[in-house]
C-alpha cells in the first residue's frame, strides 16, 4: 500500500525529472550562451543596461546591454560597469547601422565580452568574420527561414526569431507562423524565439518545437532592477495586450518602421503629424526627402523620453504585447524562477495525463 511519505516522494522525484526534462531541452541553448537557464533578455534602449543586464545574467540568465546609439566610449564604460557586478556572461546588442559599427565590435572584443548581437539589418560577412575572428560570438536576427540560413552561411552562430508580438521595432509575422516556418527546418545552430513570450508553459512549447531558448523583453522591464522610470513601470501594470499596438503608416509614399508600444498622447500626435507633412507635401511646401525626414524625425529622442524621463503621454512607450501579463514589479530572479516552475508544471502537467493513459510512458513510474 502507498504510504503518505511514498506519494511526496514520488511528487519529488517527479518534480527533478520534469526539471531534468527542461534542462536537456534547452541544454543547447545554455551551453550556446554559457548560462544556466536559456533565457535571454532582449537588449532595450535605455533600459539594458548594467543593472538590469548584470541581474538577469546574476539569475541564470544571460543579459545583453543595448548599445543603441551609444558612443564606443560610453558602451565600453557600460560594459565595464556590467562586469563590475557580475562575473556571468552577458551579451552585447549592436545595431549594424550604428556609424561606428567597427569601432563598437572592437570595444566589445577588447573587453572579452564572448557574445555579440547583430541587430536593425543584415550584417556583412566582413563583420562576422570580425567578431569570430576577435573570439566572440555571434547572434542574427532573422524575420524568414532564407534569410536565416543566408546568415548561418555567412557565419552567424546562433539566431533569435522575433514575432510580430514583440516591443519595439517588429516584423509582420507572428512568432507562432515563425516558428513553424523556422524551426523544423533550422537545426544546425541553436535558435531563440521571442516575441510576447511571459510564461514558461509557452516558452516549453517552443523549446518542444526545436527552439534552444526563449528572449524576453517587456516582462524584464518592469521589473524590479530595471532602471525604467516609475511611470514607464506603472503603466505596463495598468496595460493590457490589445494597447500595445504597431505604429500606424498613413502613407505608402511615406513608410513608416511598425514600432509596438503602448498608445498614447504621442502615439496619436503621430498620425496627425503625418497628415499634416503629406498636406505640406501635397502643396509644394516640402520635397519628398523632407517630408520623409520629418516623419522619421517624430519620434526621435522618445525612447528616451518614456523610460528615463517617465512621460509616457508623449514618449514612445515601447512594449510587447505581453505586457498584459506583467502583473507587478518584481525582482529578476523571481520572475525567471517563475517561467522555470510554470515550464516544469506543464511537463508534469503532461505527464499525468500520459500516466492516466499510458502508464509505462510516465516520466517517473
Ligand atoms: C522598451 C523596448 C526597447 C527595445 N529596444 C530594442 C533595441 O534597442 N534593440 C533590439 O534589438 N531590440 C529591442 N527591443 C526588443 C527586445 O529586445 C525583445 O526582442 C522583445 O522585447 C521581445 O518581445 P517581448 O517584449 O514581447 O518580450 C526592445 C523592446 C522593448 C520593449
């Protein structure tokens, strides 16, 4: 007969298994990475900096500081500033357009940071070979399945999918078409999904589809160690998925990058500021080039503006649309033990239900 103490023991030895499970999921990604859990945190402007890329990577994760427009001077004081509060492996985002472009990967490879993420385009193969050349790593961004193994060719060793879902600058496919488009047929280097991931039980799915990890962004934002305004952090709170909308284009003339944030203020000042470049436009008052200029010069500064500033009625608050899913301010570490427990808890889940089926096929018997 199965005593009291029998049935916790068997829940326990269930429990490691499941745990045992995710770990040989994502192994590929942890051992990519050189972290103990294959959670990235999505490099954000303003907001990846030390503090939050040294805490998630403090956590079992591995932080990427977001270079943006950052001068070669001031990303090797930020990368400095990182390893002076944690001796784990954190990454580096550059975007391939930066002017410096050269002189950022030289910064990040004299101070031995091991992974670079090349994002905002295409890179060359001269800045692969760079980077490889130099010692570190180095992670792709790709939005379709051609593309992804054009950069594999050219030497890009691992590579994130970011579905439509994601913050930020986004693409036009969600991340559940991606991943079906991608993964299946990418199996040589360790890919990442992303875009409005905030648990472990969808992050599982993905691992389950040949996903080696999972980045996340907005749930990381808000949390505890970021250094995003008290108002930017509010308002992921109080939002839920459907405000985190794609800026609007009015225009073919006119593209505009789809940007997912929270509508506000600004958001709306956008679209009548198109209207009124495309009157201006439309009457000889401005060429086509300025016009284009002056609707790409809308948002300038605005990131800014929203994360450090705090004024979210007019900066770009830019958010997944997991946002609705952040329900509190909370430490890194607590969040990533959550995305672990929820993960774990589908694969029991799981395996009850194959146990009540099939009993011989049950993780532990
Ligand atoms: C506020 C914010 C700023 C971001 N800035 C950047 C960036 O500078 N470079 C980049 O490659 N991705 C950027 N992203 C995208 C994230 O790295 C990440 O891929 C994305 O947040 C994942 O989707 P999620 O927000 O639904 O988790 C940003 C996202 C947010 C929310």
């Amino acid at each position: 007969m199965r005593t009291d103490m029998d049935m916790v023991l068997n829940d326990t030895s269930r429990r490691i298994a499941a745990r045992r499970a995710l770990q040989d999921l994502w192994q590929p990604g942890c051992d990519f990475l050189g972290s103990e859990v294959a959670i990235l945190g999505g490099a954000m402007s303003w907001v990846s900096e030390r503090h939050l890329v040294a805490a998630i990577s403090n956590a079992g994760g591995f932080g990427v500081i977001a270079c943006g427009a950052m001068t070669p001077e001031r990303l090797a004081e930020e990368i400095v500033g990182t390893q002076a509060l944690t001796d784990r492996p954190f990454g580096v985002n550059l975007i391939t357009m930066h002017p410096q472009l050269n002189d950022l990967v030289a910064v990040c490879l004299a101070h031995n940071v091991g992974h670079i993420v090349l994002a905002g385009g295409v890179p060359s193969g001269a800045t692969i070979r760079r980077i490889r050349d130099g010692g570190a790593r180095v992670i792709g961004f790709t939005p379709a399945l051609a593309l992804g193994k054009r950069l594999v060719k050219l030497g890009v060793e691992a590579l994130v999918i970011e579905g439509s879902e994601a913050g930020g600058h986004v693409g036009p496919v969600s991340l559940t078409v991606l991943a079906q488009e991608i993964l299946p047929h990418l199996r040589n280097v360790p890919v990442f999904v992303a875009g409005g991931l905030g648990r472990g039980d969808a992050i599982l799915g993905y691992l389950e589809q040949g996903a080696a990890g999972a980045q996340l962004g907005t749930m990381f934002a808000a949390s505890e160690e970021s250094i995003a305004h008290a108002h930017f952090k509010a308002a992921f709170l109080r939002a839920n998925a459907r405000d985190a909308v794609t800026s609007v284009q009015l225009d073919e003339r006119f593209p505009v990058i789809p940007v997912r944030g929270l509508s506000n203020n600004g958001s709306r000042r956008f679209l009548q500021h198109q209207a009124e470049t495309l009157r201006r436009f439309q009457n000889d008052e401005l060429s086509r080039e300025d016009a284009q200029l002056a609707i790409e010069h809308f948002w300038a500064g605005a990131l800014r503006r929203a994360v450090i500033d705090g004024d979210i009625e007019e900066g770009s608050v830019m958010a997944g649309q997991s946002v609705g899913m952040v329900k509190a301010v909370r430490p890194v570490k607590d969040i990533i033990v959550d995305l672990i427990e929820q993960a774990v808890d589908a694969l029991l889940r799981r395996d009850e239900r194959l146990h009540n089926t099939h009993p011989e096929s049950a993780l532990v018997k």
